[in-house]
C-alpha cells in the first residue's frame, strides 16, 4: 500500500502540523508542567568581608543528588563565581568540603571560613613550571 501526495496536499500536510506544533508548544497550561532550571533553584548571594559568595539550593529531585541515602550534594557554594564542592552528611546534618578539616553547620559556615583563610583562586590558568616534576 503506498501512498502518494500531490504537492498541494503534502504542503497542506505539512504546514497543518508545523501549526499544531507552534498551537500546543505555546499552551498556557504547559508552561506550569515543564520548569525551567533557574526555577528549580534558590539562590542566597551574601558579602563577607568584601568577597561575594553564593550558595544554590537545587529543588529538583535529582537521583545524583543523594548518595546512598548518607550524603547529600543539593546545594553548592560559590566563592568569587569559583565553585567549592561541599556535601551534607544526613546523619549529622553537618557540611563538609574537601578543602577544609572538619563539620561545619552551614555553606554559610563554609565560605566564612574560606574567606578568613584568606584563600584564593588564580584568575586565568596556572602555568606550571617545566623543571619541576
């Protein structure tokens, strides 16, 4: 069984479900079923003595974001727009990053903490030293 169009009938074709798909892409009610990522997140942007640090919780019920039900990595931390991996122990409900010894409270906690150390991040990229192994 095959079947053939003329030329009218498959630009007719055609243009019907281009139009059906412009139609139902811009229906009101599908703006409230699909959000974006910048919805699916909350932002806390504070300043510590003159550095600016962000901390964004992910809404989204991301699998990645639990690791074995014991840690959790919903939220990052931003320190001068570099990000700093931290994760949050469901146990003890305390916060850890690879850069610094111990628990802490908060991500609050965290970039105080960074700040006071006086770390800093290299601007561009870091060339290493050919003579040095």
């Amino acid at each position: 069984m095959s079947f053939s169009f003329s030329r009218r009938q498959f630009l007719s074709l055609i243009s019907f479900v281009g139009i059906g798909t412009v139609v139902a892409g811009s229906a009101p009610f599908l703006g409230n079923l699909l959000v974006s990522k910048a919805e699916a997140q909350e932002i806390s942007e504070e300043v510590y003595k003159g550095r600016k640090y962000r901390i964004v919780t992910n809404q989204t019920q991301d699998p990645t974001g639990n690791i074995n039900n014991t840690f959790d990595t919903s939220k990052q931390l931003f320190l001068d727009d570099k990000e700093i991996r931290i994760i949050r122990n469901n146990q003890t409900d305390k916060y850890m990053t690879p850069l610094l010894f111990g628990e802490f409270n908060s991500p609050d906690e965290i970039a105080k903490r960074l700040i006071d150390q006086g770390i800093k991040f290299p601007i561009g990229e870091v060339k290493l030293d050919p003579n040095v192994d």
